[in-house]
C-alpha cells in the first residue's frame, strides 16, 4: 500500500479508536519515508497514547535524526525519558529548554515546560552534588584564586555560566591569558592607588569646577560606522568623561586640575601607542543609565577601575561575573570579552578609569603592538 494510503488507513483506525492498528500502519508509512519527522512524530504520539513510552521514544528518536534542534520534538523526549526514570531526563529537559522559541507557548506546552524547568533544576543540583564531592580534596589543598577557577569550572560544567573569550574589535595579540577580572597580584602598583582615592577624587571635583574643563560624551563615531554596540550611547550625554590623556594626547583643559593624580599614574605601566595611548578618565554615568554589553578594540591592554562616586546598587558584570563597584577598591579586567554597567541609582556614579598593559607581554611584545597599532594610525579606546 502506498504512504498516503497507509497514513489514510491509519486516520480511519484512529477515527473508529483502533489505535493499535493506527500505530502500525504510521510505522509502515513512516519506515517508507524516514526523512519524515512529522510522520515518526505521530507514530511516537500514538505509542505514546497505547502506553508503549519506549516505542514512542524510539520513533522521537528517529524524528530527531531529521530535526535534532526541533523544540516539540526534543520536549517530547524529555517527558518520554521522565516516564520511563530514566536518569539523564533531566538533561533532556535541558536540551529541549535551551530551543524553547521566543514567542509565547500554547498553555499546555507552558505547563510542560514549567513541570521541565523544575526537573532540570533538580538534575543539576543533583550533579553539582556529584560534581564538588568529586572536587572536595582539591579544593580543600587549593588557595583562594585556585578555588575560584575550580568553582567557575564546575559552574561552566553545570551550565550554570556561560563561557566567555576574549573578542577585540581590531587587534588581537595571541596566546594571552583569557581572565574577566585579572588578580590582584598580578599589579603591585594597585594599592597605591587605592590608598589615592581621597586625592584623586579631590582633583575631581577640582576639575569638575573648572569653568573650562572639558566634559565630552564617552562615545563619539561617526554614525556610517559599523558599531552598532554602542549606537543607543553615541554622543549621548548619559554617559560622559573628563579626560585627562585620550587615545595618547594629554587634554590640558582638564589635566592641569589633576597634576598628583598624573604624577601617580606616571608609575603604571600605561601603552605609550601612537593614536591609541594613554588613556586616562573620570567616566560619569547618569542616573538611571545602563552601558549595553559590547568589547573593546584591542586584547594587548587591560582596564583598570577605581570607584570614587558609587550609589547604592551600581554594578559592572564582564563575561560571566557581576561584582559592585565599592568606592576605593580597583580592579582590573579584559574589555575585549563581554562587559556591561548599569546605574540603577538616582544619583550620579564616577569612576576613574585607565588602560594598562597586559601582564603576559614582555617589552619586546609591548614595542611590536605599538609599533602595529601606531603604524594603523591607533584606534580609539572605546
């Protein structure tokens, strides 16, 4: 019998409730045309009905070999696998959450994906269970950076982060440690800076009085450029600075307020590259405001941090990790992976900000990333 008279045959079954007989002829028409996920899925539904789960996840299964992302499809596995106890349903579910469409379920399908939701949680506490009585004696011997990395690499695992990588707009210099926020030990220089933070933020409001002080958007690019992670901030007076050096040109209107705070920075290791370096800042960010996700121009220099105007709430996530800006504790990290602010204060918040050069480079590697980015004519620190 051909495929359409099978499947008309089957229709006629299920109409007079002969679902066994149904079933049969499906998995006839389905078997002559196996690149047919609709039929294998209404072979799976009516094991399903029969009370035959591991029949209907065998035809699930034979669906997902034509469309292995399809939503309904992998939904079905998972309530398949639920039914049966099988111990990996909880992954399934994962699977299947992570395909879930944007637009709105039907109420039965929501209700699936709710009772879902709650047996993926449960696998994964699960596992993490699992996962950290496997790590318990390494982390007991680990120190603290040692048990952070262990922590976020169990989390990944888990799926409980997501992995970031470092993606620079223009220039990427290989084979450089990939960290969100770079340790403390890694910058000697920092405590010096923050036992600055009274000084520095004196010779901000210095410059923040000065009648010819200079207090620019952060983001300015023409608007044919194809930068569209900044487009809702460009020239937008939500988020401004007062630059002391910008893209290697010292901006006298505003330096000549902050001579100590020069002097300090004088002592770190800043790029000296032609168009690109130094930079140094007060970035001022408006109540209310949020800075999108976006990256940086170039992985060869670092980002460093330091509070000085922090409202309750203001937070800064880069990659996978959110941390609090705290007023007089800096820190440093890669702003060519993914990195966001927001402002949810009605206040405004300050925060001077510098680039420094990545730790992993030696003089030699700092003098050809100049020398490179010098010859392109630099690039804007966005």
């Amino acid at each position: 019998m051909a495929g359409a008279g099978l499947i008309n045959e089957a229709d006629q079954a299920v109409a007079r409730g002969d679902l066994r007989t149904a079933v049969g002829l499906l998995s006839q028409a389905a078997e002559a045309e196996p690149g047919n996920a609709d039929l294998w899925m209404k072979v799976a539904a009516l094991h399903r009905a029969t009370g035959h789960p591991r029949n209907a996840l065998h035809a699930v299964h034979r669906a997902l070999a034509v469309s292995p992302l399809d939503f309904t499809m992998l939904l079905m596995k998972a309530s398949l696998m639920q039914r049966l106890g099988d111990p990996e349903a909880g992954q399934a579910w994962g699977h299947a959450i992570a395909q879930r469409p944007d637009h709105e379920l039907p109420p039965q399908l929501a209700a699936v994906m709710v009772e879902g939701e709650r047996q993926h949680a449960a696998w994964i506490d699960s596992r993490e269970t699992r996962l950290k009585a496997a790590t318990q004696a390494a982390e007991a011997a680990a120190g603290k950076e040692e048990r952070k990395r262990i922590e976020r690499f169990r989390n990944n695992a888990l799926g409980r982060t997501k992995v970031f990588h470092s993606s620079p707009t223009h220039f990427q210099f290989p084979e450089l440690a990939e960290r969100e926020f770079h340790p403390r030990r890694l910058f000697p220089w920092i405590a010096d800076l923050e036992a600055a933070t009274d000084m520095i933020a004196e010779e901000l409001q210095a410059v923040m009085a000065a009648e010819r002080a200079e207090l620019v958007p952060y983001i300015q690019y023409d608007e044919h450029l194809p930068l569209a992670q900044w487009r809702p901030l460009n020239r937008n007076p939500d988020w401004t600075a007062i630059h002391l050096w910008r893209n290697g040109e010292r901006v006298d209107a505003n330096a000549r307020h902050c001579p100590r705070t020069l002097e300090l920075l004088s002592g770190f290791p800043q790029p000296q590259v032609g168009g690109s370096g130094p930079n140094a800042m007060f970035s001022l960010l408006a109540p209310n405001t949020a800075i999108p996700p976006h990256v940086g121009v170039n992985n060869a220099r670092l980002v460093c941090h330091l509070p000085l105007i922090v409202p309750e709430g203001c937070w800064f996530r880069v990659g996978a990790e959110t941390r609090y800006w705290k007023r007089g504790e800096a820190f440093v990290f890669d702003d060519t992976i993914e990195h966001e602010a927001m402002n949810p204060s009605d206040e405004l918040r300050v925060v001077f900000i510098f680039d420094v050069w990545h730790p992993d480079l030696t003089d030699t590697e700092r003098a050809a990333v100049a020398a490179l980015i010098g010859s392109e004519g630099g690039v804007g620190a966005l």
